[in-house]
C-alpha cells in the first residue's frame, strides 16, 4: 500500500528523462530537481495510484515538458 512521504523520483518525457525528489501528503504533491519545482495532486485506489503533476522551470538548463501525467 502505497504511504504519503518523501520519494526519489526518475520520469521520462518526449523530451528526454531525469531524476527528482517528490513529497506526497494527504493527495497533494510537492518536489522539484535543480531545474523545475513540481507541484500536483494524486489519489490512491488500493495498489496502484495515479498522479497529476505540473511542473514549473526555476533554473536555467535542459529543455523541460509543460507538464506531464504520472499513472
């Protein structure tokens, strides 16, 4: 069963991967890496859980996605 917490984080996008740190607590969504904040919401149904995040660029750097869907 999936547990609110602190969580290292690799997504891949249409634009290439990487790695994070993401909070999850009480369904809301926080973390970021050295280039882009992330922020969200996410709702567990037993095992599987599915996410929202948004992101938001804070640094120069790679290119990044607007946004992407974690499930």
């Amino acid at each position: 069963m999936f547990k609110d917490g602190i969580y290292s984080a690799w997504f891949k996008t249409p634009r290439g991967e990487g790695t994070g740190i993401v909070h999850f607590q009480d369904g809301r969504i926080s973390g970021g890496d050295s280039i882009v904040s992330y922020s969200g919401s996410y709702d567990v149904a037993g095992d599987p859980f599915t996410a929202t995040v948004v992101t938001e660029r804070h640094a120069e750097g790679h290119a990044t996605s607007a946004s992407m869907s974690l499930s």
